[in-house]
C-alpha cells in the first residue's frame, strides 16, 4: 500500500504544472522579447550561433519571407555575432555554413512551407534587434525564439473561418457581383475556411486542399445557378476562392528572379503553377458534376448594390486579412493604411499606365511606403507590405487562364497567362525600385 501511495504521489506531481511554466504560457509575445537576458545561457560560441541562425531562417522562411530577405537577415546577425556564414536558401531547404577562426559548422535543414504570421514576424523582428545590438546571446536567443514558433496563433479555426467568408463576400462586390452574389459567395467561403481548418489538423487533406475547395465551391456556385437564383457563377467562383489563389507566391517568384535567386524563384513559381492547375481540375470536376442536375429557370433578377459597396469592400477586405494574416489588433490600422495606399495606388497607375502596368505603380507606392513606416516606426516591412500587395496580385487573373485552357480556349489561355506574368513583374518591379529609391532599415 505504501508503494502504491508512493508512485501514486509521483504521477499527481508530474502533471502538476510548475508555476514557472504557468508564467511562461501566459506570457505575451512581446513581454517575451522585451525580459532581460538570462545569465545561463550567455555563451557566445558558434553552436549556438548555429542553432540560432538555424531557428530564425526556418520561422522567416514558413512565414513567407523571400529567399533574398532571409539571406540578407542571417547576414546582418552574423555580423553581430562575429562569424563568417554562407546560405543557400529555397522555399523548402536551406544550407547553412558557419565559420570562426578556425571551427566551420554546416547544417542543411528541411523547411514546412506555411501562412504568414504578421505577430510572430514582429516578435521575430524585436528579437533580432536585440541580438544585433548585443543585449542578449545566441543561446538565450534560440531559446525564446523556440516559445515564439510553438506558439499557436492568435485567431482560431472559428475567427479563421469567419475571416474566409467576409474575403469572399467583399471579393463578390469588387468583382462586379450582384445582391444575391454577396451572400452566397460568404457561405462559399465560409465552406473553404472550414476546409483549411480541417486541413491543418489532417496533413493529407491538405496537400488536396486546393482542388477539394475548388470542387466544392465551384459545384456550389453551378448549383446555385442552375436552381433558378440570380447569380453569377464565375463571380461566386473567384470571390469564395480568392484567398487560395498563389497570386503572392507568384509575385514573390519574381522578385526572387529579379534578385538572381534563380532556384528559389524558379520553386516557387513551380508551385504556384501547380497550385492553379489543382484548382483548374477541382473547378472543372465540380462543374461537370453540377451540370447533371436539372435546372430550374431563373425567377427573379438581383438587386443592385448601393455605390458605397465598392468603396468600402476593400477596407473590410483589409480587416479580414488582418485575421488571415494574423496580426496584432493594434495593427489593423496600419493595415487598413496599406489598403487605402494599395487603392489609390491601383487606381493612380490603372489611369496612368493602364490596367497591367499600372500595378508597378501602384507596388511602388505601397513598398515606398512600407519602407518608410519600417523606418520611423522600426517594425517589420511585412506589416504594410504584405496585405498592400495582397490586393495587387495576380491570382485571379491565372486563374481564368488555367480554366480558358481547361475549356479548349488556348489562344485565351495564353494571352491571360502572358497578362498574369506581365502583372506579377510589374508588382516586382515596382518593389524593386522602392527598395532603391527608399532602402529599408533591416531586411525583415
């Protein structure tokens, strides 16, 4: 009995939970950063460096960080810390070498591609300064960067979902969608982010992600339309499929391009055409099985919008890519500037230079800007970049080319493939020239 009483005395102590660990849990991400350096962990040597440089290139690179800017950063803080390192970074690899006097560490390192994360690139970014400016060492760095990466996001799959089917109704009024349009293109995307939630706790289900919501939405849309509602089936399509859609991953490929990055560029670019060829063939087999139930003639036309609508669609756009994007709630302002600047920018350039050209102008602005507020306000470009290119990119635009090519319209699939690159360089471009004409702080 009292051996029985003993171990039982041991297991009731080990899943008790220390109250160093409650603290730890309930610790904001910026109280984390900002806590003074732990005296344990004050070695300085090049393991640690590399476990570092290791641990801040894989959250960089999962978060959606370019190739160049990953690079650019290892390089800043191999400064800091006093060691030669070379990099060769990809989407999905990475191979690190670390060199002091006379000990070289190399390491090559598998990276997960995934969704950006606007909080955690922000603590990522404090926790850099802190290491350039030598407050705390690589060692205790590495160990708080760890609690940032495991760290579950902020929003969940409800929030997430949510977020999804307000993107999508928003998508409905800027593509030109009518009064039954807007809310039947929110239950579509409402399915999608119940879809991406169900995706990331099953990993095989997300590799099909793409063409399950493409089926889904587009037999949804079909049988809509064919039960006499009026609506536009490709407006339900495109709004309630906008957020899959690679058009970042796209314009990232050809800055990485642009740069001489030519492996990273050339990977990403090769999964964003995958990536609409799962679409094109989700889209397709919905259709097609759509098309086999009756169809009921239409009873009555839409409604129209009132002309608010598509002004304010996008600011309300920007307020749900603040969740997609998982950002701060202190940051949504500095979202919704981005929005406004990516929307006078797009209609400047549109007037200027027409509707292809005039995204260089309008990606100028936006990176002019997102430099500019990195510098006075020393936080990460991602925060005005991300979501004010987000609203230029050409996803919807390769999109319609992989279904023109599905339906046996070549000469139309090419001509829209040729206007969706011609886009994706514009926005590059225009990223391109801002980096020159205003050189961010620090490459995160």
């Amino acid at each position: 009995m009292d051996l029985w009483l003993l171990q039982a005395a041991r297991v009731m102590t080990g899943r008790r939970p220390r109250k160093s660990d409650r603290t730890r849990a309930d610790t904001t991400l910026d109280e984390l950063v900002k806590a003074e350096p732990n005296a344990t962990m004050a070695e300085a040597g090049l393991d640690p460096s590399m476990r570092f440089s290791l641990r801040l290139a894989r959250g960089l690179m999962s978060y959606g960080m370019p190739a160049y800017r990953v690079e650019d950063a290892l390089e800043r803080v191999a400064d800091a810390l006093e060691f030669e390192i070379d990099v060769f970074c990809t989407p999905t690899a990475l191979i690190v070498t670390l060199e002091r006097e006379n000990e070289t560490r190399t390491q090559v390192l598998r990276v997960q591609p995934g969704g950006t994360d606007l909080e955690k690139l922000s603590a990522l970014y404090e926790l850099v300064g802190r290491v350039e400016r030598k407050e705390i060492g690589p060692a205790d760095a590495a160990h708080r960067l760890d609690t940032i990466l495991a760290r579950p996001g902020r929003y969940g799959p409800i929030a997430t979902a949510l977020a999804y089917a307000l993107v999508s109704a928003v998508s409905a009024t800027l593509l030109g969608g009518g009064g039954y349009d807007i809310p039947f293109a929110g239950l579509l995307g409402l399915i999608v982010g119940v879809l991406e939630a169900a995706a990331m706790r099953v990993p095989s289900l997300a590799r099909l992600l793409p063409s399950i919501a493409a089926f889904t939405v587009s037999f949804g849309a079909t049988f809509i339309a064919v039960q006499g509602m009026a609506v536009r089936p490709s407006v339900l399509l495109l709004a309630a499929t906008l957020v899959l859609l690679p058009g970042l991953t796209l314009t990232t490929a050809m800055v990485e391009l642009a740069t001489a990055h030519l492996v990273a560029g050339t990977s990403r670019l090769m999964a964003a055409i995958v990536t609409f060829l799962q679409l094109g063939f989700g889209v397709a087999l919905g259709r097609h099985f759509a098309d086999l139930l009756p169809h009921v003639p239409r009873v009555h036309d839409a409604p129209e919008l009132p002309w608010w609508t598509e002004l304010g669609a996008p600011f309300a756009a920007a307020l749900a890519f603040s969740v997609l994007l998982k950002a701060r709630p202190d940051d949504r302002g500095w979202i919704l500037f981005a929005a406004g600047i990516s929307l006078a920018g797009s209609r400047l350039g549109g007037f200027l230079l027409g509707a292809e050209l005039g995204a260089f102008v309008a990606s100028m602005l936006v990176a002019s800007a997102a430099h500019a507020f990195a510098r006075m306000k020393d936080r990460p470009i991602a925060l005005i970049l991300t979501p004010g290119i987000l609203s230029l990119v050409p996803g919807s635009v390769g999109f319609l080319s992989v279904r023109s090519l599905l339906e046996g319209d070549v000469a139309n699939a090419i001509e829209t493939a040729f206007r969706m690159l011609l886009v994706a360089f514009a926005i590059a471009a225009g990223m391109l020239v801002a980096t020159a004409a205003v050189p961010p702080r620090r490459p995160i």
